[in-house]
C-alpha cells in the first residue's frame, strides 16, 4: 500500500496541516530545516539508523547515522559562526557531491544562514555572476575548485571567507582562504539552532531566464511542509527504504528531494558522486539494494542507449518504486522501464521556482505514459488562454502552465529583483513559463516551453547568458543562441555565429569556441554545435531575429517574418 | 600509435582537468567526472578534428571514451577505414 492512498480522498480531505501535525509544527514556532532533518530525527529514536551512504570516485565509501549527520552539522554551523558568519549571510555550497557538501547545507541552516548551492561544474563566470548577485560572504569548496574561486576572488570584495574542505598542506593557501577538515574537527555535541521561524529565508537556488542574467530564487524555511508530505506521497517514501535521488544539490531537486524530503522523513539515502555509466548505476542499485530511484529522463534515456543485456547483468529487484525530474519523460522510456524494471518511472514536474513537486503520476494510480500526471492536493493549477490569462476549460486544448500562489515551497521572491518576480503573475496566477494541455480526466501533457529557455538535460539554459559570454571570445562578432533537439537530453545548445573581420570559420574554431564557453560558463552551456553564417536574421530595427533560427531547427513554420531585414 | 596516445592525454589533462591533476593511459575519464557527458561532445569534436575521421553518434558511448586507450581504440577503427 502507497503512503498516498486513493486521489480522489486525498483530495476531499487535504490540508498542508497534514503535514505540519506530523511535523508537529505549530504556526509561529521555531522551523529549522537542518535541526528537522537532523537533531528531530535522533530525537525520534533513529540517531544509528544509516542516512547518508556515499560512494565517491575510487571506491571511496563513507556511511554516516542521524546522529553522525547531527554532529557533522552541529561542527560545520559552530565553525561559520566562529568565523562570524551570522543568520541570512549567503554561504555558497561550491563542491561536487561529497560528504561535506551535504553536511554543511545542514551546518549552515542551522545557524540561521542562507545556503546558495552551486553546480560544481560551473566555470568562473557563471560563479562570478551568482556571487556577485547574492553579495555571498563565503564559499564552502574543495581544492579541485579553488583556482576557479582564485580568478574571481578580486572581483567579489564581500566574499570573505573561502574555505576548503580538503585542503592539502603542499598547496599554499592565499589570502581569504581558511582550510576546514571535518574529519579533524572536534565533534560538538550540542549547538544553538537559530531560532529561524516559517518566513526565515533558507536557500537561494539560481535559474535561468530568457532575458538578463541568472536569478537567485529565495525561498524559506516553511518549504519543508511541502517537501516533506510531496516526498512521502509522491516519492513513497517508507521507513525501510534505501533511497537514490541522482541530482546533484547544485540543482532544487538535489536539495527539496536529495537532502530535505528524504531526511525530514528520516529515510536513508545513498549518493554517488562518479560520472554517469549505465553499468555503474545498476550496480550501485544491486551494491545497496536501492528502493526508490529518483532520477532525471536525460539519464533513463541514456541507460535505454546503453542497452537491455546489461540490465540483466545485475539484480535490480530490490527496485521498488521509480520517479524522474527535469524534462517530459517521453512514453517510450515508461514503457522500457515497465518492461526492465518491471514498473514505470512516475514523472513529476515542479521547477526552481515552485520548490515542491505541482503535477505527478501517483504512486498506486494509472500511469499514462507521456502525461505529467496530476496536480499535487492543495495545489490550484491550469492551463491559462495565453491572450487573456484565464483558465481554458476545454480539455486538449494548449495553454500556459499557471499556479494559485500560496502552497508552502513556492519561492518568495528573486534575489534583490522584485520587479522580474512581480513579472511571473498575471491575473493571481504565477506562469510556470511551460505549456501543456489538461485531458479529460485532469491529467496534463506537456507541450514545450513559452519562452526561449533551453531544457538540456533537464537544467534551464539562458541564450542571453550564452550569447554574452559568447561576444568575449576574440573571433566572435555576434551570436544567436537557440535549442536544437537531441535524443538523449532533449536540447542541447546551437550557436549561431558571425566573425569579426580576420577570422575565418573552421573545425578547429569552432572547438575553440565550444571550450570557451564550456570553462566560463558550463559544460551544459556550451553550444554542441556552431554554425557560422555571414549575417545572422535581424528585424529591420537590427534585433536578432533568435525565433527564425529556432523555428528552422525544429523543423517549424517561421511565422511572422514581415519585419525581417532584407539583403 | 604512441603519438596518438599521447596527444589524446595531453588534450585531456590541458582541457578537462584541474592544474596539478594527472591521468595515466588507463585512468577512468567519465567514470571518475574528469569528463562529463556534455563535455565528451566537445572530446569528440577534438578526435574527429585531429584525425579526420567521423565517429558514429551510437559508437560515441560514455564507456568507450572512459580512458585514453579506450579513445584511441574507437580513432583506430575509423583512422584505418
């Protein structure tokens, strides 16, 4: 039997008290994220029981308890605090998925700070552009990362304090830079939490837009109501899972369902930091009998490539339920799971934004391959008419993905950027920025996105970010971003360039630029392809026309092209 | 055959690893997160760049491009075609 139970009684009967009474959380009390995921579970009798398994590059294995956690927590909060970080200072979680990256996200909380995570994979500039945004006083790395921090240290003048986690004593530490070595850290036992209430900001999570830079999205403590009961209804989660959730926390999903969902619940979960193997993967489900796996379809997509044989190689019956993240999970990946899992992947679709799981396939209820599911109780969702903003009633028919703001996870505004957040409602509802239709019997289907913002292997990609990074480079005169369609991450990145005078396309060009981007920004953000044109498409009032060069990549009508500049 | 060994490690350690970081001929590259799966493409543009060749987008797999020799053994089958 499901956690969830039957749709229709969950949603007579709902309430987000639901959560707050099992959470025996009561309005205006002391909420604290990291002390619920922690201390509140030792508390609740389960300090031995496993909660984090790590399995790192080398065969590197690490198993911490509740109470391991609670410590490790209590040391890394003692340790910000005595360096005088205070409560709502931006900490920035810059490491790959180590140990010590989700223990101090619980550290941090603790005292009262803001976490700021970040995609480790993340090239100085787009580490430059959140920290600067988020006016950050210190960042949490390691010594693989730190010539990154080094570039950008003289630029971020508030950015106090660097502090490296595996400092090694050969390399000489510059100004800034404090080394911290949890391991070697006396344990403490007991630390003050910050009295941090329902409407305490906790994390700011950057995504991005169409227009401008990256935007910090700051949400609060009281998303654990949320995070919590999605995790348990949607995810399933039960108290003898072994739980694999595959992002990583420099994205929301590996914090609201890799670190808060799980843990709140007091369910042990394992990580592996090791680049992606089909072969490795499954053995890591065999090694330590996963039970639930929340993963991302660019990832299940990637394991149908690698072939049915080698599922066969391992025993994944432990295997109990399945969910992904980040992109429409296409019907032909369900029904491949179903057919080597012996069950479906549920898709669940939230964003940054939305902080907990909106729309999903529940566990227990039919599963139609290629829909998003259904809302999440509590939550008012529609299709909204994109002339008018009202809901469409006709099921079929397309609109924008819109919320009723107010359930507990949605963000509470854009970092030092109220107008841009004041910009995602139009008659009381927040647009999700996705389209998609509704059927007949509540279930949405996801159409595409209503802006140009490029989904690559479910992380949103800004083409401005890409075109002014791209506008650095020597030989680049002007550039227009846009999604091409891939098989595997669903889009990827295309670029579309002129020279400056002097420069002359080429094959080994073209890599140059590839990399360019690639270590200033991401590797998600670099474009895999780069097509060199004389003139790019531009209106007559000389705007790029990014549109035509979409439409032309995704095989579709161009549409309006009256304002076209002529030759 | 050396040379193509090494120029594949030499182009691997110059783009894809820390300054100080080193990797021998068998060293995992994707396994270990030296190289993700964005970042083979760009890899892969480099193999087909150097050495004329075209690989297929099926046979540009994570665990062919998980060491060196491992590279330079798919780039043998198609420099030799």
């Amino acid at each position: 039997m499901s956690n969830f139970g039957l749709y229709e009684e969950r949603i007579r009967d709902f309430d987000w008290s639901i959560a707050e009474k099992e959470l025996e959380y009561k309005d205006g009390n002391i909420l604290n994220i990291g002390w619920y995921c922690s201390d509140r579970i030792c508390l609740k009798g389960k300090a031995d029981k496993p909660a984090l398994i790590y399995e790192g590059f080398g065969n590197v294995k690490k198993q911490y308890t509740f109470n391991d956690i609670r410590i490790a927590g209590n040391v890394i909060g003692n340790f910000l605090r005595n360096l005088g970080i205070r409560n709502e200072d931006r900490v920035c979680l810059f490491m790959d998925r180590i140990p010590e990256l989700y223990l101090s996200f619980l550290g941090t909380l603790k005292i009262g700070a803001i976490v700021q995570p970040l995609f480790s994979a993340f090239g100085e500039e787009s580490l430059f552009i959140r920290l600067e945004n988020a006016q950050t006083r210190a960042i949490i790395t390691q010594s693989k990362h730190l010539s990154k921090v080094r570039k950008i240290r003289d630029r971020l003048p508030g950015l106090e304090f660097i502090i490296i986690v595996d400092h090694n004593i050969t390399k000489k530490l510059e100004s800034r830079e404090i080394p911290f070595s949890l391991d070697e850290s006396a344990p403490v036992e007991n630390l003050d939490i910050y009295p941090t209430t329902a409407e305490s900001p906790s994390l700011l999570h950057y995504t991005s837009g169409t227009t401008g830079q990256p935007k910090g999205v700051k949400h609060v403590h009281y998303s654990l109501i949320a995070q919590y009961l999605t995790a348990k209804w949607v995810l399933d989660l039960q108290e003898n899972d072994i739980y694999w959730c595959t992002a990583d926390p420099g994205w929301v999903t590996g914090t609201s369902y890799g670190i808060i969902g799980p843990w709140s619940l007091g369910i042990t979960q394992c990580i592996l930091d090791a680049g992606f193997s089909a072969k490795a993967w499954y053995k890591f489900i065999d090694d330590y009998k996963i039970t639930v796996w929340y993963s991302a379809p660019t990832a299940i997509r990637s394991l149908m490539k690698a072939g049915d044989d080698i599922v066969r190689e391992f025993d994944l019956s432990s295997l109990r339920h399945l969910a992904s993240v980040g992109e429409p999970l296409n019907s032909e990946a369900v029904i491949w799971s179903i057919k080597m899992f012996g069950k479906p992947f549920h898709d669940t679709f939230w964003q940054t934004e939305t902080g907990c799981i909106m729309i999903t396939n529940f566990p227990g209820m039919k599963v139609k391959p290629g829909s998003m599911g259904r809302l999440f109780p509590g939550i008012t969702g529609a299709v909204l008419d994109p002339e008018n903003y009202e809901p469409i009633t006709e099921p079929g028919k397309i609109g924008l993905i819109a919320f009723r703001p107010g359930w507990p996870a949605m963000m509470r505004t854009y970092w030092n950027n109220e107008e841009k957040y004041r910009e995602k409602f139009k008659n009381g509802w927040y647009l999700s920025g996705d389209r998609s239709s509704i059927d007949n019997e509540g279930y949405y289907w996801f159409v595409g996105r209503d802006d140009d913002v490029i989904n690559t292997g479910g992380h949103l990609v800004s083409p401005f970010e890409v075109e002014s990074a791209l506008l650095e480079h020597p030989a680049v005169g002007e550039s227009a971003v846009v999604a091409k369609p891939d098989e595997i991450n669903m889009e990827v990145v295309k670029a579309f360039i002129t020279l400056k005078p002097g420069f002359t396309p080429s094959p080994d060009l073209e890599l140059e630029i590839m990399n360019f981007i690639r270590k200033k920004l991401s590797p998600l953000a670099m474009p895999q392809v780069v097509e060199f044109m004389d003139k790019l498409p531009k209106t007559r009032s000389g705007k790029i026309m990014r549109r035509l060069l979409h439409a032309r990549e995704w095989g579709e009508e161009t549409g309006d092209i009256s304002t076209l500049e002529n030759d | 055959m050396e040379d193509i060994k090494e120029m594949v490690r030499k182009y691997v350690i110059s783009e894809y690893l820390d300054e100080g970081e080193n990797i021998t001929y068998d060293s995992p590259l994707i396994s270990s997160g030296y190289v993700d799966s964005f970042s083979m493409v760009s890899l892969l543009v480099f193999l087909e760049n150097k050495f004329k060749i075209k690989i297929p987008p099926s046979k540009a797999t994570p665990e062919a491009f998980d060491s060196v020799n491992k590279i330079v053994e798919l780039v043998n089958q198609y420099i030799n075609k």
